[in-house]
C-alpha cells in the first residue's frame, strides 16, 4: 500500500510539474530562463501595444458627428472576402472589414451590418477564430436597429477575446495583423471624409494618428523577419516619413476633478493642437490609399 | 502512511489554489460589469490579476491607451472580490491625472469620466488597496455622438 502511494505522489509530482523537464537537457538552466523571461517580455509588450491602439469606433463616430453622410462605396467590398487566399491577407482583412462593420454600426446600418458580419465570420473561421463570434446572436442584433448599443458592444467584446486568444496562443502576429488592418481602415475612412468635407476635426485627428503610428510601427518590426511582413514594414516606414514633420504641441494645466451625481468626472485642461498642413494631409492621403488598395486589391 | 497522505492532501491543495488564480476571468467580469458603462459605448477591457506569489510582479500592473482630444471617456473600475481596486490615471509624461480613490476623503468610485482635451498616451495603473494580490478588470468606454 505504502509502495502504491509512493509511487502515486511521484507521479503527480513528474506530470504535475511545467513541461519544462522536456527542454534538451544539455541547455545550460540560465540558458532556459534567460530565454523564457525574453519570450515572456516580448509577449507581454505585444500584448501592451495591442491594447493601446485607439479603436476604429472612435474615428468613426467622430466622421458621423461632422456631419458626413453613410458612403458604403467607401468600404471594403464584402464580395472580395474570397480572394483573400493566405492568413496574412485574412488576417489584415479581417481587420478592415471589422472596422467596416463598426462604420455601418455607428451609422446604425442593420442590413449592411448583417453583410460585414457574414465576411467577418468568414476570415475569422479561416483564421480558426470564428468561436469566438457568436454569429446567430450577433445577426439577431443586426436585424434591429434599437439593438445597435448591443451589437456593437458584442462584436467588440468578441474582436476583445479573439486577440485575447490570439496572444495567449502565440499568435500575436496575426493579432497584429487584425489590428493594423482595422486601424489602417479606419485612417482610411477618415482621408475619405476629409476629401469630401475638409473638416478641421478630422484633419486634426489624421495628423494625431503619428502617436499611434509609433506604436504600430515598434509592434510590425518585431515581427518584420515573418514572411510576408518584411513589405508592410516597408509600407509604415514610408507612412512614419510622412509624419515626421507633423507636429503635436501641448499646453501643459493642471486637470480639475468634481462630483456630478454620484460619478467621478475629471476635465483635462492641457490642450494639444495639431500642425499639419495641406499638402502633408496630401501625401498621408495618398499613402494611405496606396497601403490600403495594395491590401484589399491583394490575393 | 499518514505521512504520504497528508503530502498528496497538500499537494492537491496546492494545484487547487494555482488552478483558482488561473480562473481570474477577465470576461466573466467584463460580461458582469458592462452594465456599468450606461449610455457609453464599449472600446476596451483590461484584464487585472496581480499575485503575490509572484513579488517580482510588484503590487500594481499598469496599461495604456491613446485618448484623443475631444472625446469623452469612461473608465470602469471592476474588482473580482470584495477588494476595492485602485486605478490612477496618467499622462503621457506619467504625470497622475486623476484616481478613483480620494486618501483625503477616503472616497472610492467604481467608475469615472475623464473629459479628454489632449490626444496622447495615457496610462492606467492598477492595484488593491490593502492587498497586494487581487483580479478584476477595468473597461473603457466613450460617448459616441448621438
């Protein structure tokens, strides 16, 4: 008895224990953690970059608070969800077409909305992702437009999850991917606009994307030795020459906090401003569109 | 014999306790919590989990985001226990903007709006007060144009 139990708590000991034990034996222990506190550094700043993007849904509700009116013809063409035949074009169109589905969800679109989900669910099946939308229920919302608040904050919670998975299972280039497309259409929209309506405001936030540039910028290069990576890298190294004379300028005051029933509201009183000029906004449109097309256009 | 039982029983409990730390669920909490955004609409969650068999970690995680000038944010404080999680706020230059825990009054709010006029990096730092373990998640929202 003594001996069954003996051997019953070795056992657990040897297979409750991390994989570690696997690891070539000859590799020096330091050697081991060293290189598992790197890969762990590296996830971990993924997965920070990951989370600090602006979502599309800001720029967006933003176009529709200037006044523009709906333009489908703007977007991505659902009927090319087809041609996208590799996982990095999945993946980066995946992106854009979720940012298109947050377009037509902000302008309240329910029967557009039903389109962007359907190709959502494609490429994210493809990506072996799709768990993670629950389609019937996202559809269901889509068929009525008072559900719109609900619709929009499942399928951003799914978008949540996804990259959540994504990352933990070492995935995050094609998270990356998801996001820069997403990111990328967003921009992309915003040029549109400007073309149609010259708003300040929306000018104003082209040029403030240089902050979010950086960051995409850092989180692309890390994976720049992937195939395929190497020529979009390329892209955004062009993209951040075109911003680098685009200034951001603060006025630096100290915030005021008070209590409006009960809740917490804080007021920034430092102000940024935006110095960029036309023919700037010019060459980002332009780039911008060539990144884009060179994506969506892509098989 | 008691010797090897008691070693398994102590065992078990330890693989009990590390699968209980693992199912520190953002989601569920995100799920439960939302609610708390009102009329704002969902951009983002942050999963918290800070364990103290894990010093090195320190007692605060820390995320960030880029607010943008001319939106209006709200930032949801969710705690997964009865622990009251503390969440400052700061710039770009990791300057604090603001907390949703008063140590002059002791005042703590589970939610509150910040009124965005400078477009930048900001970051969110987490901790529980009192503690230095604790799982939770903190959601962003913004009010979209009606």
């Amino acid at each position: 008895m003594k001996k069954n139990l003996f051997y019953l708590l070795l056992l657990i000991l040897v297979f409750g224990c991390n994989s570690d034990n696997q690891t070539n034996e000859s590799e020096n222990f330091d050697q081991i953690a060293e290189k598992s506190k790197k890969v762990q550094v590296a996830k971990e700043e993924v997965v920070r970059l990951l989370k600090s993007f602006p979502s599309p849904l800001e720029i967006t509700s933003l176009i529709k608070q200037s006044g523009a009116g709906y333009d489908e013809d703007i977007l991505n063409n659902v009927n090319k969800v087809s041609s996208y035949n590799t996982s990095f074009n999945k993946a980066l169109n995946l992106g854009i077409y979720g940012a298109d589905l947050g377009y037509v969800n902000i302008y309240e679109k329910s029967f557009s909305a039903m389109k962007y989900l359907e190709v959502v669910k494609s490429l994210a099946d493809d990506l072996k992702v799709g768990h993670f939308f629950d389609f019937n229920t996202l559809k269901r919302l889509a068929s009525n437009n008072k559900n719109i608040d609900s619709l929009i904050y499942i399928s951003t919670s799914s978008f949540e999850k996804m990259n959540n998975y994504l990352s933990d299972q070492n995935r995050g280039n094609v998270s990356t991917l998801i996001l820069v497309g997403g990111w990328l259409e967003g921009l992309y929209i915003s040029t549109q606009m400007v073309k149609k309506t010259n708003n300040k405001d929306l000018i104003e936030r082209i040029g403030e994307q240089k902050v979010a540039l950086n960051d995409i910028y850092i989180l692309l290069a890390i994976y720049k030795n992937e195939p395929n990576f190497a020529k979009l890298v390329s892209h955004f190294e062009d993209l951040k020459e075109t911003y680098k004379n685009i200034n951001i300028t603060y006025e630096y005051a100290e915030p005021t906090t008070k209590e409006v029933d009960g809740m917490l509201i804080i007021e920034d009183n430092t102000r940024s401003s935006v110095n960029i000029n036309d023919q700037q906004l010019q060459t980002i449109i332009n780039k911008i569109s060539e990144i884009r097309a060179e994506i969506v256009n892509t098989k | 014999m008691k010797k090897f039982i008691s070693i398994i029983i102590i065992y078990l409990f330890a693989i009990n306790a590390f699968s209980q730390s693992s199912n520190c669920n953002s989601f569920d909490f995100l799920d439960n919590c939302a609610q708390e955004l009102g009329d704002f609409t969902f951009i983002k969650s942050y999963n918290v989990k800070l364990e103290s068999a894990k010093p090195s970690s320190g007692n605060k995680t820390e995320f960030q985001y880029i607010f943008s000038k001319g939106h209006t944010y709200i930032i949801v404080v969710c705690g997964g226990s009865d622990k009251e999680m503390i969440l400052n706020l700061l710039d770009k230059d990791k300057k604090k903007v603001s907390s949703n825990y008063s140590k002059e009054t002791k005042q703590y709010y589970q939610k509150f709006q910040y009124n965005c006029n400078s477009t930048g990096v900001y970051y969110l730092e987490a901790s529980f007060k009192g503690y230095n373990n604790g799982c939770g998640v903190v959601i962003l929202g913004f009010k979209k144009p009606q």
